[in-house]
C-alpha cells in the first residue's frame, strides 16, 4: 500500500476502539428494541454519539486540517474529508445482530483515498488505499472467479432510508424480480459498505442497489475497485459521488448483473 502506514494503522486503530465501545454497547441495546422512530432515534443516537466522542479526536488528530462529516454530508471538492458512519447498520445494531461495521473513509479533492471498514462481530477490518490495493485483517483480497450464474451468490440493499426516491424502491423491487431468475440465491446482509467490501474479497459474487448512497459507497467502492471488482452505476458509467445507483461485480459477471438489474 502506498498510503502513509502511520495515516493507514491510526484509522485502523481509531474504528477498532470505537468498534469494542460499541460492541459492549450492542446487547443493551438489543434488549430495549425501539418500538417507535423517537425511541429509536433516541437509542441510536446515545450509541452513535459514544463512539463518534471516540473516533472524531482520533481521526482529527491525524488529520487536523481536514473536514469532518458524516455518512450524508456533501463531498467537497477540495482538500480533505471525512465520512464517517460509527455505526453502518444501525438497524441490525439495535437488534442485536452482528451485521454491523465502523467505517472511516479520507477523501482528498472529493476523491476516496484511504477507506477503513471494521465489524467486531467477526473480527475483521478491509482496508482500501487508492493506487495500493485492498486486503481484509492484512492480507490482500480479489473477487469471486465463478462464471456461472446458477452458483451466485449476489446481495442488495433497499434504497436509503433517508429522502427514500419512490423510483429507487420501484427500481429495487423490479430488479430483484430480474435476478433472483439467474442467480443462485439473492441476499440482503447488512451494511451496504460491507456487503460492497465482500464483493471485493469473493465472499459475494455481486451487489446492487438503487438510490444514491455516497456515504456508503465512497470507501466501500474505492475497496472493491482496488480489488479488481468492476464498480458502475444503471448506464454502466464509472460509479462517482451523486450517482443514483451502484453495481458491483468481477469483470467476467458485472455484465449480465448490470443487464438483470437494468431489465426493467
């Protein structure tokens, strides 16, 4: 990796403090479930809030010029940034289910350039450096190799929450019609960031989504493309900031992937 290792090892370090504080958070939170937005909005943001009180100083102190957001902030064009989502899977956090990550992307003139996505449930971090490569706890990570369909394993993710496109959901029920023909079996696992980042390790063969979901895929997709996954939006254009979808697959699958997703 060409990236600085003092920039590379403190985010590293950053998620993985934020991500133990979480983890011994998780099973409180799990055992009240919100039964309301307020509730949950309330739950999420005590949770929320003890980890960004951990992984802001860190991260600012590696980078103290640097401009600090969240997972729905605007990219700026020029210097550095921050996107940050202490908790990329809210929902199965507070249901106590381990489909969550820590991510922590720097973006330089609005491009990713070190992406850090960690989960304590497994124990694993993926690392994406631009022009360095990925790896997964270390070691580097390549896509799936299948040139099968019938034996894929593809993943999606309803479109964001927040602002919800009523296009994005009819799109995303559509294309989930036209895949689930072809595939091998469809999923939906958690964080879309992590599902991205296990297209690029072969643990999925694809992903797809619709809506645009810049804080997600920022340093998810910066991992996959360093893997060697092909990373596009519905026209088949280069995936960038603002797009209102994502697909992402190896080169021998992303074409049929993209034809099933566009069927319609």
């Amino acid at each position: 990796m060409t990236a600085d290792n003092d920039l590379v090892n403190g985010i590293v370090r950053a998620t993985h403090e934020a991500g133990a504080a979480l983890a011994k958070r998780a099973g409180r939170a799990g055992r009240t479930p919100a039964r309301t937005m307020r509730e949950f909005r309330t739950i999420f943001g005590e949770a929320d809030g003890a980890a960004l009180e951990i992984i802001r100083p860190a991260l600012t102190r590696l980078r103290p010029d640097a401009a600090w957001g969240d997972e729905i902030d605007t990219v700026l064009a020029d210097g550095e940034q921050w996107i940050v989502d202490a908790i990329d899977g809210a929902v199965q956090y507070l249901q106590d289910l381990p489909q969550w990550s820590v991510s922590a992307t720097l973006l330089r003139d609005g491009q990713p350039a070190v992406a850090v996505l960690h989960n304590p449930g497994l124990a694993e971090t993926y690392v994406g450096v631009a022009g360095g490569g990925a790896t997964r706890n270390g070691a580097p990570v390549a896509p799936s190799a299948k040139t099968d369909l019938s034996v894929t394993l593809f993943a999606t993710s309803q479109p964001p929450f927040a602002g919800r496109d009523p296009e994005a959901v009819r799109r995303a029920g559509a294309s989930l019609a036209s895949v689930l023909p072809l595939a091998g079996a469809v999923r939906n696992l958690g964080p879309t960031s992590w599902q991205v980042a296990d297209v690029a390790s072969g643990r999925l063969d694809g992903f797809w989504e619709f809506g645009v979901d810049d804080g997600n895929l920022l340093g998810a997709t910066l991992i996959a493309r360093e893997a060697g996954a092909i990373v596009t939006d519905r026209h088949g254009r280069p995936w960038a900031a603002g797009a209102d979808s994502v697909i992402v697959a190896p080169p021998q699958l992303h074409p049929a992937l993209l034809a099933a997703v566009t069927e319609h």
